[in-house]
C-alpha cells in the first residue's frame, strides 16, 4: 500500500519536529516527484517515500545506526510497500552495511542529499531565494571540499547509476523544489 499524501503529511507531522526536517522531507518529495517523472517510475510511489524518509531523524540521532530501520517499523504496522520501505532502509548507509542495488534505492540516496547541496548553495546567496540559483553553481560548488562538508557527495552521484547525467540531475532537483519554495523557506 502507498499511503495518500494526506496519510504521509500526517505521519509527517507526528513524527518529525523540527521545521527543518519537515521541510527536508518536503523538498526530498518534490526531488522524488520529478524524477520520477523524468525516468516513467511511479510518481506518487516515489513521492511519498520521499516524504516518509526521515521520520524517525529525532528519534535516532544518538543512534544514527538505527536510522530508516524504525520508520521501516512504523510503515510496515500501516502495510505500507516493501519496496518504499527497502528504499527508506537503503538510504541511511549505516544502517544496512551493503550497497544500494536498486533504481528505487539510488534514486531515493541521490534525491535526499541533493536537497542539502541545493540548500547549502543557495543560503549563500544574497537573497537566498532557489530561483536565483543556476543549477551550474550548485554543480560547482560540489566539488569545493570545504563547502557543505556534512553533504555525501558520493550518493549525489548516484543519480548517474539510474541513467541520469549529474548536470540533469541537479536541474530536475532544482526545478522541483523551486515548486515548493515557499514551503521549504527557500
């Protein structure tokens, strides 16, 4: 079963506390919408296993290990689809100690950590509005070692691994999230 956006906006909400994380999720749906579409994959399927991620994010961050394996939990009490909660295990990489195998996997790895770079790169900016920023700058800015330290530059990359170069991969990330910039503070 994939729960409605209704369903996983409520989960969302009773789960996830910071409003950072809330708009994390957010901006991790919009990434996933837009490649699913790009790619012909299950738009909404993919949406809301963006959304859903990270719900357990404040009850594991003394525990990061634990990460994706209690919001695995929590979705499967609701019988929510294996592979959306194979992807949501898959993305944390301590938590599994194998590698992504899967389109779903890389896709949903790829997706949540470009939205921290795409974040990083336009906080910088003078208006830190995502419409002032060209994807070209966000690409840039990746290979600055010092810049976004905490972003995994490496599941970014796996964009590549589902047939999507990174250039088109960070300018489909942008555009979804540019959708839902005012709910992402961006």
């Amino acid at each position: 079963m994939v729960p409605t956006r209704e369903e996983a906006i409520a989960l969302l909400n009773e789960y996830v506390k910071t409003e950072n994380m809330r708009q994390h999720c957010l901006a991790s749906e919009a990434v996933m919408r837009e490649l699913a579409i790009k790619t012909a994959h299950d738009e909404h399927k993919w949406a809301m296993t963006g959304l859903l991620h990270d719900l357990d994010a404040g009850i594991t961050e003394e525990e990061p290990k634990k990460h994706g394996l209690i919001t695995a939990a929590l979705l499967r009490e609701r019988e929510v689809d294996e592979d959306m909660i194979d992807a949501i295990i898959m993305h944390n990489d301590m938590a599994h100690g194998k590698e992504r195998h899967t389109t779903f996997q890389h896709a949903l790895a790829a997706a949540e950590t470009i939205t921290g770079m795409i974040k990083a790169t336009t906080l910088v900016y003078p208006d830190k509005r995502i419409a002032s920023v060209k994807p070209k700058s966000v690409t840039k800015r990746m290979k600055q070692k010092g810049f976004a330290v905490s972003v995994n530059r490496d599941n970014i990359l796996e964009c590549e691994k589902i047939g999507v170069p990174l250039q088109e991969f960070v300018s489909i990330a942008m555009d979804g999230m540019k959708k839902i910039s005012d709910d992402i503070g961006l």
